[in-house]
C-alpha cells in the first residue's frame, strides 16, 4: 500500500518538477532572473569572438543567465541586458556578428583592449538602440560600417586611438541626438561628409591627428563647444562662428586670410526676384542674425557668385542652343550640374580632378563675374522648365566628369583591341589615361536606358556613387554628354572569374584552391555588404562568375552592382532557367529577394568547386544544370572527389574542400528562407580560411606557399 503511494506521490513530483522546469524553460519572460533569450545567444557569440578570456568571471560560451549570474560587465534592467562595460580587460578578438539581436542594450564599453588585432573591423551587425559606444583604445582597422547611421539614438560615440584608415561615409544624417564623437589618433582620410551639418547637437567633435582633407566649412553651424582638428590636412578658412570657441586647429593648411568668404553652409545668396531658389543645403540649422565685418564680405562675395552663376547659366544656355541647331538631343544636365554646384561649393571642391580637365562647372565657375539682365535670363522657359529641385542630380555626384573626347582618346575610339567584355548593360573598354593610369569604361547601351531623359542615368549613377566596398569595382566617373552614356571603373587586371576558370589556358596557370577559396570569400563580402551594410538594402540581382572581377592580386571585384532597377523581371522563363545562376523562385515568378542572390552565390561556389558551368548543353541531359546534377553530392566526401574541378590537380585539402560543399548546400537550397543570410556565409568562409591558414602553418615546412596569405 505505502509502497504504492510513494512511488505516486514520486510520480507526480516528476510531473511537477517537468512542469516547472518546461516553465522555467519557455516562459524566459516571465521569469525574472531569467536573461532573454537573444541576448543569451549574442553574449555567447561575443564570448567565443573574443576567444573566450578567462578574466570574464561567469561568462560562458553556451546558454548561461548573465542577469541573474551577475556577469562581469554586464548591467540588466528586467530580463534585459543594457549594458556591456568591459573596459581595459585585456580582450583581444572582436565583436561577435550577432550584436545587432541586443535590442535592448544602450551602453557599449570595450574601450582600451586589443579588439581588432590581426585587422579586424567592427561588425556591421550592432545594437541598434545605443546611446553610447565607446571602442576607443584598440586595434580596428577598416571604416565605420555604415549601420551607425541606423543608430539613432546615439549621442557618445569614441572610436579614438584604433587605425581606423577609410574616409568617411555620410552617417550623420540621422544622429540629431550625438553630442560627443571623438574618431582621433586614425588615419581616416577625405573630406567631412556633408552629413556632419545634420548633428545639430554636437558639442565636442575629436578629429586630431588623421589625415583628414579638404574644408571645415560643414562644421560652420554645429553647437560646437570644443573642437580640435590639429595635424590633419584640412585646407581653406577657419568659419568665424568656430573661431570663437578656440578650436585646436595646428598642423593643417589653413588660409589666414583677412576676410573669409561666405561658408557655403551660411547666408546664401537671395533668390532674384521671381527666380527659382538655388538648392537649399541640407539640414541647415537656423543661424542667429547679426552682420559682422565677415557677413558683410560674405554677402557681397555671395553677390559676386551668383554673377559668376547667372553667365554661366547664360552661357549653357547658348551652347545649348547651338547645339540644339547642329545636334538634337542636348541634355539638361550640365544646367543642374552648374546651378546647384555654384552654390555647394564643398560639392565642387569634391570632383576629383585627375586626368581629364573638361568639367563644365569647373570651368565655368572660374569665370570673372559678367554683367548681365538678371531678370530675362530667368524668364527663359528653358531655365525654369526642368527642376532644380528634382531628387538626383549629377551635382550631387561624388565622381569625375569625363567628356566623350576624353574617353575617345583614352580607349583609342573604342577600338575593338580594347573591348574587355560584353555584359548585360553594355560593352566594356580598357582605357589608357594621360601618366599610362588603367580604368574600365562601361559603354551603356540604349537598351538599358531607353529613357532619353537624363534621370535614370542620374539616378544610375547616384546609387553607384554611394557604394564603396573593397570587393565591389569601385566607380570613379562618369560621362553624360551627346545622349552617351558611359560609367568609369577601375581597371581589374585579371579579367572576369569566368574568364579565369574557363579559360585558364591565357592565364597560363588555374586557380589554385586558396585562391578559389579567397575569391568565394571577397565576393560574398561585396554581397554582405549591399545586403546587411546598405540601407535600404541593395539587391545584386545579377551575380555570376562574368561579374567578378580579378585585380592583380586575385582578389574579387563585383561589378555590376547598383544596376538591379534596370534589369526586368524575366519573361522568357526557359532562357532564365538555363542561364543556371536564378533561384527557383526567379524562375518560377520572378519573385526576385535577397535569398535570391544567395542562391546565385551558392551557383558561383559550385563552378569554383567543379570548374563546370551552371548550364551546360554539352553535357549529358543528366549533367547539364551544374546545381541539380551537384546538389544531391554535396555531402558524400567520395562523390566531391570527383566532383572537383581537374584544373586542381587534387591539390585541395579534402576538409576544406568538404567544408566549401557544407557552405553551398546551404546556398542553393530551394527554399528561401532556408538560405542564410550573407553574413552567415562570410563567417563560414572566415572559420573555413582561418582553418586553413593554421593546417597551412604546420605544413609549410614543405615549401613556400605564395598564394596562401592575406586572406582578408
Ligand atoms: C530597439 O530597436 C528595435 C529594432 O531596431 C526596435 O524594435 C525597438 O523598439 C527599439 N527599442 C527598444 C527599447 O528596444
Ligand atoms: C533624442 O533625445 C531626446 C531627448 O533626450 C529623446 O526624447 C529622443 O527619443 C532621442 N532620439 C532618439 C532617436 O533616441
Ligand atoms: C533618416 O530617418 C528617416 C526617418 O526616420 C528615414 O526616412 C531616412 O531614410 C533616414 N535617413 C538616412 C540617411 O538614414
């Protein structure tokens, strides 16, 4: 009897402990001390990135309560962590890549450690509602990813003392709310961003000690208290309203000057009499009045502008109408170009002007002021028809302007010697500059842009000037002049991936399986980047092993990107199935999303592993979809034997080579939303290189391995 009843009374503990614990287990929110479940995780991350310091009492690199564990470091609020303090640890490693999951966390503190050693950069993924990070002190190199400028509630940003080496994108825009940003001791290079004006908080701005360029004019109306840009190489005038708070400004080249011309951010010009107002500047914060000796100049000088404007104005306006009489489709922009630029003038300043000489405005602008009826020019219908304030125009273009004679002479009349490819949008052409510099010009063709407007080619343009990625061709100009339109990149010296694995033979040599490796690991970088860094994010949608570009050094460049808008959705379904790059959902209805570009990624993998083509007619029925014939294979270590490509020679690591299939299987799955995201692709190959590189160290003492360093 007793006996019975105990074993029941047992039972039903069990059952209550079992309930308890399901409790305990799924109900995280509820439960007070228990840490939400995202935050878990991403502290997990960050404990294994940071290569798992024994000095972080209570950390773990698998589940754990770091609430109610009370971690080193860690402050919650609820089930929530807020904040990470850990500075001065002696941490080495970096962030870990799931960051941006901390919903809830607003002080980031990893100041003064080692984070960043062995060239690593600040993730992209990051705590979106921060209100204070501060990385001051360590070792990152690269640029600020560009997810600051989501992080709204920013007002304490310290990125001091790393080496921090790009220039600066324009991130500002939305951080109202910073007061504190101190990016000394790097060596950051060009201009401000024009987004420096939207901080309209801002008290203390730390930018000594880089290598900072050009004016400070965008910083004229911050409420700045303390300043100090000492040992730069800014250039131009110190704005009067800056020299009153004594700003730290030595070791530059700065213009001493009696009377400083009107910062381009200040009184601008007033608009003539039922004239069109010139463009307005961003986010201009509204200035006390009360005119000083400087204002005055400034005004007067602003006068004498607007003369050197209104004749240039005049005199576009009378090239356009000759050439209207010889040729017929003259564009409007070089009339935006000008009129905007006058005014901008940090914009003008911006125009890189190596090889060619033939900016219009540039010329123009350098123009004595003309007299002339101010009135009637501005009644011309022509002047007043086309926008000024339309959303893009070419004035807002970080880019050189090239004329078409320029790239006559530099391609020698796009001589089919120099034609390097033929893609989707267009032919490309080697072109030779004046001092023997190599770049790439994309000739677009009319049936990219049929619009004879010049906005798409604009707009085209605008979005391509906004991206800049190690391993995406980087754009330097553009040519819009008698209805051409042509793109400037920079020349790859080794041609196209395709080229390379298909044609091995002009190389002389094929790719070796590091460098296959490396290229997988570039390009899924530049993918990374338009994905999850871009904001809104860029989608490719034409990512082949055509659109990768080599460099000398075998690292990929993706081209092509920025031009998904013009690219149709397919309505020859069969020509899209065998072209083998589309994802099944492209093919099926044209629904095209970022896991599409995954899957096309995946499709690249797949030829750097077999040296096949993702559709091969030639082949048997079987075989001729690299992705249907290989996907069945990828797990089966003998069967990826075989299906390597022989240009290897076998020479691969059979790990590597299995692990490389691991990442592809995840890629082409038929299933979106089973791909993973490209972050998640990057770190793989990252884990996959760093792997290698360790076998490799143990096995050099055979040899000297040339192509197996600087995995980036
Ligand atoms: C933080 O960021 C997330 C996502 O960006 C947002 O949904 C949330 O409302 C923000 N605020 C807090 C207090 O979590
Ligand atoms: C900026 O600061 C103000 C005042 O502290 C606050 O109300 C606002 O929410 C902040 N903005 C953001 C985006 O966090
Ligand atoms: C700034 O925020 C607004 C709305 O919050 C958004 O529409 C805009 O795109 C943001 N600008 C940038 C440059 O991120």
């Amino acid at each position: 009897m007793t006996g019975r009843r105990q074993k029941r009374e047992r039972a039903m503990g069990f059952e209550l402990v079992f309930v308890l614990t399901c409790f305990w287990a799924c109900n995280p929110i509820h439960v007070h001390a228990n840490t939400n479940t995202k935050d878990v995780s991403s502290l997990n991350v960050l404990y294994t990135y940071l290569n798992s310091p024994t000095q972080l009492t209570g950390w773990t690199a698998n589940g754990g309560d770091p609430c109610g564990q009370s971690w080193l470091g860690i402050t919650c609020s609820g089930s929530s962590v807020t904040a990470i303090k850990l500075s001065g640890k002696g941490l080495n490693g970096n962030l870990g890549y799931n960051m941006a999951d901390m919903t809830s966390l607003v002080e980031l503190d990893l100041s003064n450690n080692n984070l960043g050693s062995g060239g690593n950069q600040i993730p992209y993924g990051l705590p979106p509602n921060l209100t204070r990070i501060n990385l001051a002190q360590n070792q990152f190199t690269g640029g600020i990813p560009y997810s600051f400028s989501q992080m709204t509630a920013l007002s304490y940003i310290n990125l001091g003392h790393n080496q921090f080496s790009n220039s600066l994108n324009d991130i500002f825009f939305n951080l109202s709310n910073l007061t504190f940003l101190d990016l000394s001791f790097n060596t950051f290079t060009g201009n401000l961003p024009n987004s420096f004006s939207s901080l309209i908080d801002l008290a203390t701005l730390h930018l000594q000690n880089n290598q900072f360029s050009g004016t400070i004019d965008v910083l004229a109306n911050l409420p700045l208290k303390d300043l100090n840009i000492e040992n730069n190489h800014f250039t131009g005038w110190i704005p009067a309203q800056l020299q009153k708070i004594n700003p730290v400004v030595g070791g530059n080249s700065f213009t001493s000057g009696p009377a400083p011309p009107p910062p381009p951010y200040t009184a601008p010009p007033p608009p003539p009499p039922g004239g069109r107002k010139p463009t307005p500047s961003i986010n201009t914060p509204v200035k006390k009045s009360g005119l000083n000796g400087g204002a005055v100049a400034g005004i007067v000088l602003s006068f004498l502008a607007l003369g050197a404007v209104i004749a240039g104005v005049i005199i576009i306006f009378i090239r356009r109408k000759l050439s209207k009489i010889s040729k017929n489709q003259g564009t409007d922009e070089p009339l935006t170009r000008l009129a905007s630029n006058e005014y901008g003038g940090s914009e003008l300043k911006s125009f890189k002007i190596e090889a060619p000489k033939s900016s219009l405005s540039t010329s123009v602008s350098l123009k004595p002021p003309v007299k002339i009826d101010l009135y009637k020019s501005f009644d011309e219908k022509d002047l007043t028809m086309k926008p000024i304030l339309k959303k893009i125009s070419f004035s807002s273009i970080r880019a050189t302007v090239y004329s078409v004679a320029d790239l006559q002479v530099a391609t020698d009349m796009f001589s089919p010697d120099n034609l390097l490819g033929e893609g989707s949008f267009g032919r490309s052409f080697k072109a030779q500059f004046d001092g023997g510099k190599l770049l790439a010009v994309k000739k677009i063709s009319r049936s990219a842009l049929p619009n004879q407007s010049s906005d798409d080619f604009a707009e085209l343009v605008s979005n391509i000037s906004l991206l800049h990625h190690a391993n995406l061709t980087e754009l330097t100009g553009y040519c819009n002049e008698h209805g051409q339109r042509l793109l400037v990149y920079e020349f790859c010296k080794n041609g196209s991936l395709h080229d390379f694995i298909y044609y091995p033979e002009e190389h002389g040599k094929s790719l070796s399986w590091n460098n296959r490796v490396k290229i997988a690991l570039g390009s899924a970088r530049a993918l990374e980047y338009l994905h999850e860094t871009c904001s809104p994010s860029v989608l490719h949608k034409n990512f082949k092993s055509s659109n990768i570009l080599l460099d000398g050094d075998l690292n990929p460049h993706l081209s092509d990107s920025g031009f998904a808008d013009l690219i149709a959705n397919p309505d020859s379904q069969a020509a899209e199935a065998s072209s083998g790059y589309n994802a099944p959902e492209v093919v099926m209805s044209g629904q095209y999303n970022l896991k599409s570009d995954v899957f096309s990624f995946g499709v690249v993998m797949l030829e750097l592993l077999t040296g096949r083509k993702p559709f091969d007619s030639s082949r048997p029925r079987s075989e001729q979809s690299l992705v249907r014939w290989a996907t069945p294979q990828l797990h089966d270590i003998d069967a990826l034997d075989h299906m390597v490509d022989p240009g290897l020679k076998g020479l691969y690591p059979a790990k590597s080579l299995s692990r490389f299939a691991d990442v592809i299987a995840l890629c082409v799955q038929s299933e979106p939303e089973f791909r993973p995201p490209m972050s998640e692709v990057v770190q793989a190959l990252v884990i996959l290189v760093q792997r290698a590189n360790m076998t490799k160290r143990v096995l050099n003492a055979d040899g000297p391995d040339t192509e197996s360093h600087n995995f980036v």
